[in-house]
C-alpha cells in the first residue's frame, strides 16, 4: 500500500506540472514560482516518511 500510494503522489505532480520540480536545478531548467512554493513546502514525495509499521518492519529483516 505504501509504494502504491508513493507512486500515486508522484503520478499526481506529473499530472500538476509536467515534470518533477525537484529535478529542476540539477537540469538547469527554471522553476516556475508554483513549483518553488511546492518545493519550500517540504511535502516533496521522497522525503515522506514511511509509516512507523512498514519502518518497523524493514529493520527487523
């Protein structure tokens, strides 16, 4: 469920702005002012925390 819901989110900025914003600087493309007011939000979809149960889990194998 966590990966599908990760795959959502990252669909739905596609959808949003064409491209992945956090991308942009890396490929010397400017942001537009939408993209920067997402990025200083700090919601980027990578940087999400994996729920506590999944987390849990991942370090007991």
């Amino acid at each position: 469920e966590f990966s599908a819901a990760q795959a959502r989110r990252h669909r739905d900025i596609l959808i949003r702005f064409g491209r992945h914003p956090h991308r942009n600087q890396a490929l010397g493309r400017q942001s537009t002012p939408e993209e920067l007011e997402y990025l200083a939000s700090g919601q980027l979809v990578h940087r999400r925390s994996m729920p506590s149960h999944l987390s849990q889990f991942l370090s007991e194998t």
